[in-house]
C-alpha cells in the first residue's frame, strides 16, 4: 500500500481551498497547445469525488467552428474508449516516489473507515464524514500539483486528436448509470487556434532583512492559470538558479478570503553574499512557465553597535563640533 501522510500536509488542508467551487458537479479546465489540447477535470465534493472513482469519466467533443464555420451538421465524439478512472494499484506504486503520486493513491486506495457501521452514533458519522474530506481534499491537491497523479486518479485527457482550424465544446461527464444521483456535466468551448504562452508571474518583490528575504508575489491575476508556484535562488550572480524547496508554493488562507499576494520566507547563509530570487508558475497541467523578471540583493545585518562620541566643542557659542568612532565593518549596513 502506498503511504504518505504528514502533520504537515493536516496542518495544510485546515488552511487551504483546492481551487474549485463548491456547487454539484465535475469542473472542467482547458488548456490548448500547439499541437493538442489538454483537459483537466476535478469533482467538487467528496460525494462525487467516490461516484467518479467508481465509475469513471466520459470525455466527449462537439466540433462547433470548423474554418469559422459552422458545420451543417454537428456530432459527438467520444475521445475515451473507456470511462477514465483511477488506475489499479499496481501502476502507482512504480511511481511512488513521486509523493504527490503517493498522498493521492493513499488517498484513493485507503479508507480506514471502509465498512464500518456508525451505528446511529453521530460522532463517528462525522468522524467519518471529515475523514472523507480530508481525502478527497488532498487527492485533488496532489493532482493539481503533478499530471502524473492527475492522469493515474483519472482527471486528466490529451486530445491530440485536434485541428487547428476547428474548435470543440468538451464535456466531461461521470459514466453513472444510477440516474437517481444527479451530477452535472462540465464543459469548456476551446481550440488549438486559443493557444497563449504562459505568463510571467506578476509583483515580484523582497525585503531583505538579517539573513533572510521575505519574497512576495501577485496570485490573484493569474490563478486562474498556475496553482502553485517554485521559487529559484542563485548565489552566482545570477548564472545558476535552484529550487529553495522540494515542493511548489500554494496560496494558503482561510475560507472566504481570497488575498492578492503569495508571501515566501527564505533564510541566507551570509549577508554579505549577493542573491538573485526569481519564481516561476506551475499549472493545473504539470506546465511550468517562464520565470519573472529576477530581483537581487543582499541581507542587512541588525545595527546593534551604538556610535561612542569622542569630541564635543563649541565654536563661537554658534557650532558644536561633534566626533564620534564606530566600527568600520559595520559602516555599510547603516
């Protein structure tokens, strides 16, 4: 069985939103390349979330334009052979290094409370109801941060099958045949002709304090894009830059609250070294986009010396001739 569970990534979930409204439903994003267009989908509610573990997605094309054209006739494609869910256990656990891979197919394939009866007892109904979220919350977020977690969980469809001089109406939907269960179909309107290369991430800043940077970034203008971030370092005057963490940078806050920036500590070896900071955006795809412009500077070391005056004199009662001594390493922090 495949394990991965941290204080850590509790402490997250009791923060954080997985990015998709809370309405009955599958949610549907596009992303058009060059030669393809991908889909990535995601239940809204851990009651679907089982529905569609259970019985897999649909994925069906319209061609709505073809030439800017609308066609005489307008069929559906069905782009999967088969309804698309999460791949059997044995196709994870190879890739279970990857630790988002690992949190999802934990979140999938264990359920401590698999078969137990609450027994009219509410509070293990409601232990077992918040355990179900705690899933469902962290399956999503692990394939939000890797495509290989989203394509094994069965959230996520290439058509390379486009042409670029068309464009489709997608729909995905969960291939239930209990009909007493409504769950809304998603659907987005693209084409490969809508293709846009990522952006640059937006506002990058730092404030440099005593062996430390405190980095801070735009989110809102472009979460709808990128879900997490990855932030680079380089000591080298700017020739090699690497990750400062082994994971990407979320959005953390409390429900409700939709903040503008993204704030990111880091701690510096020295400050009298000379850092460059630039981040990058990931998206919902596993795409990461181009770096921002870079930023640099130094780490400011606490003033903690107080200047010694060794000289005083008045001159004609009209000026005071003031000297002092302070050490000559510390000159430049003031």
């Amino acid at each position: 069985m495949i394990k991965y569970c941290t204080s850590f990534l509790f402490a997250l979930l009791l923060v954080s939103s997985v990015g998709y409204s809370q309405k009955a439903g599958v949610e549907l994003l596009c992303s058009p390349r060059k030669d393809s267009i991908l889909l990535r989908w995601a239940p809204v509610d851990q009651k679907t979330w089982k529905v569609g573990n259970s019985y897999g997605y649909t994925v069906v094309r319209y061609t709505i334009l073809r030439d800017r054209k609308i066609p005489k006739e307008i069929t559906a494609t069905q782009l999967t052979k088969e309804p698309l869910k999460p791949r059997p256990l044995a196709e994870w656990e190879p890739l279970s290094d990857n630790k988002y891979v690992a949190i999802a197919g934990e979140c999938i394939f264990n359920n401590e409370y698999s078969g137990v009866p609450t027994g009219g007892n509410p509070f293990i109904a409601v232990k077992k109801y918040k355990y179900d979220e705690h899933r469902f919350s962290f399956a999503l977020y692990a394939a939000d941060q890797s495509i290989v977690a989203a394509k094994l969980s069965g959230l996520y469809f290439a058509d390379k099958t486009a042409q670029p001089n068309e464009k489709y109406l997608y729909k995905v939907f969960i291939s239930q045949p209990d009909t007493s269960v409504r769950i809304d179909t998603a659907s987005a309107f693209t084409g490969i002709s809508e293709y846009q290369a990522l952006p640059k991430p937006l506002d990058f800043k730092a404030e440099w304090g005593d062996r430390k940077a405190e980095l801070s970034w735009n989110f809102k203008y472009l979460k709808h894009i990128y879900n997490s971030y990855v932030v680079e370092k380089s000591n080298d005057g700017g020739k090699t830059y690497l990750p400062i963490t082994e994971s990407g940078t979320v959005q953390l806050a409390d429900a409700g609250v939709s903040p503008e920036l993204i704030h990111k500590d880091d701690s510096l070896t020295s400050n009298d070294t000379m850092y460059y900071y630039r981040v990058r955006g990931i998206s919902a795809f596993g795409e990461t986009g181009p770096p921002c412009d870079s930023i640099f500077g130094m780490g400011i070391k606490p003033i903690k010396t107080a200047p010694i005056i060794t000289e005083n004199v008045a001159i004609d009662n009209k000026v005071i001739k003031l000297a002092w001594d302070y050490p000559e390493d510390m000159n430049r922090y003031i």
